[in-house]
C-alpha cells in the first residue's frame, strides 16, 4: 500500500491516525488554558518551562498523559474558579435589587 511522505514518516514512528488526533486534541487543551491563563501562568501550573510548553503546543515535543492529567486539573480549577464568580456576582444582583 502506497504511503504518502507524512504518513510514512507517522507509521515509521508508530504513530497512526488515532495518534495524530489524540496529539492535536492535547494541543487544543493546551491552546485553550494558554488564552484563559496565558501561557507563563499555564507553564507555572504545569511546572515545566514556557519552552516546553511552547514545544507542546507546536507540536515539536510530545506532552506526557502525567501533564495531560495536570492540564485537566488546570481546566478543572479555572471551571471552579469561574463558576463561584459566577454565582458570587449573581448572588450581589440579586441583592442589590431587592434594596429599596
């Protein structure tokens, strides 16, 4: 079966489609802390330098499942994070409606 440069070079690696996805599905997860955080405070989170994480998130270097787990425990906090703000700032509307 003729192979094409790039899957060539992926099947070389032992790397399959399913491969290619579960990597660029790390790096939207990535993509998506670096804007909610910002990425010196993401790679503090991660405790790994901004470099690694830059490599991560261009696909130059491969994130290990450990980090990926730490990464959800980011997403996870920031989730709860924003959600108590949430209900904090509602809680203060509704408050402040019911003052005469």
């Amino acid at each position: 079966m003729p192979y094409t440069a790039g899957a060539w070079r992926l099947q070389k690696l032992g790397m399959d489609d399913e491969g290619r996805h579960i990597a660029a599905t790390k790096r939207q997860l990535l993509e998506r802390a670096s804007k909610l955080l910002g990425r010196d405070e993401l790679a503090e989170r991660l405790n790994v330098p901004s470099t690694l994480l830059e490599a991560w998130m261009r696909g130059d270097a491969t994130m290990p499942d450990g980090k990926l787990m730490d990464l959800a425990r980011v997403l996870d906090n920031i989730s709860r994070e924003e959600r108590a703000l949430s209900e904090r700032n509602g809680s203060e509307a509704r408050a402040g409606r019911r003052k005469p």
